[in-house]
C-alpha cells in the first residue's frame, strides 16, 4: 500500500449524525456507511453511541442532532412491519434535523444533509413534502452507497479524498479480515452487535492499515 500521511483521531466537530436502520437486514448498508465516514476522516455520531437509561430517547437524538454539522439519512426502510405498521423513525429523525437546520440559529443553518433511498424518487410515494430535496439512490447495494456518501463528504470539506473505488477495495479489505480481527480479541462476530465494538474495530483498522505520510 502507497504511502500517505497517518490520518488523526476525529474530532466531534467533524462528527457526521447517522439516521438508518440498525437491524440485520440493513448491517451490510450499515457496515459500509459506517466504514466510509470513518475512512473519510469524519467521525459518525447515532443513537446506538449511548446507552443512558437516565436519557429518554428523544433527548438522546436531539443531542446528537444539535451537535453535528453533518447528517445522512437513509429513508429506504419505510415497510410496515409484522403488525402492518409503518416505520416512521427515519423520517421523524430526518424531521428533526431540517428542523434545526431552518432554525434562527445561525451555527445551526450552516448544516448539511445527505437524504438516501433505494430509489431516487421513492419517496414521493411517502414523504412527498421533501420534494426539492436531493435524493440520492443507493440501490441496496453497499458499494453504491459507498460511492454516494464519499462524493457528498466530499463538497463538505476542503481535505483531498481518496476515491470511492478505493475506499470500497479497503472496505473489502476490511470485511474479509472481521474474522481473524476478532479471533485476536477474543470476540466473535455477535460482539459487533454493539455498535461501539464496530465502531471501534473500524477506526483501529483504519488507524493500523491506512497511513499517509
């Protein structure tokens, strides 16, 4: 691997809020996502970073919406469920952050959103009242949306990014030695179902194998 300058730890200013779902089905979109802000430089911020019983939920998401500049918000799970009931999470978030971001104040207006979907114009089915928006469409596929969230991270800072044809060759990278990096902490594969573990194993990983000089 060429050289290149060793990338710094994060700071919470540079912090992207991540609103998407969070169960199985979604993992690999997660994975990705999740991967690629990190690689970029820019740190992800959701709801599952807490684990406050003493913090309603709302309070929780709130917080980390007013913190971060940046938000991605993946509205392509709106199925109704078991119960034939639909899932209003993603829209209710992504609600709140244009809220804050059409606010009188000012730090709060300098937001920035990527929307994402399966499709492009999905969401005129329902949620047309973002019509105007950008939708972006990553097709269920994780290297799309590789493709996508590195272009958008890109307009959102003057740094020089690594293309997404790369970056999707180092989340390979990444994804095909999951297994040996959890044997070496004696962790299994049901362990990253705590996102900080994820988190974590992502920014070692890339703080271990990504250096720029």
């Amino acid at each position: 691997m060429a050289a290149s300058p060793r990338r710094p730890k994060p700071s919470r200013t540079a912090g992207v809020f991540v609103n998407c779902p969070f169960d199985d089905q979604y993992k690999p979109l997660f994975r990705a996502l999740v991967f690629t802000i990190q690689y970029c430089g820019f740190d992800v911020r959701c709801a599952l970073e807490v684990d406050d019983s003493g913090e309603t939920r709302a309070e929780k998401l709130i917080r980390l919406i007013r913190d971060a500049k940046l938000g991605i918000h993946d509205i392509s799970r709106t199925e109704a469920n078991a119960e034939e009931l639909p899932r209003f999470n993603m829209p209710y978030e992504l609600g709140l952050f244009v809220g804050f971001k059409h606010s009188s104040d000012p730090s709060q207006r300098k937001k920035s959103i990527l929307i994402l979907d399966r499709e492009r114009y999905r969401y005129q089915k329902f949620l047309s009242d973002i019509a105007g928006q950008d939708i972006r469409s990553h097709g269920a596929d994780p290297k799309t949306l590789i493709r996508e969230v590195r272009n958008w991270l890109r307009n959102q800072t003057a740094r020089e990014l690594e293309g997404g044809e790369h970056i999707i060759e180092q989340f390979r990278l990444f994804c095909d030695q999951i297994p040996q990096l959890l044997s070496a902490m004696n962790k299994t594969e049901r362990d990253l179902e705590n996102y900080l573990d994820f988190h974590q194993l992502v920014f070692n990983w890339i703080r271990e194998n990504v250096v720029r000089g």
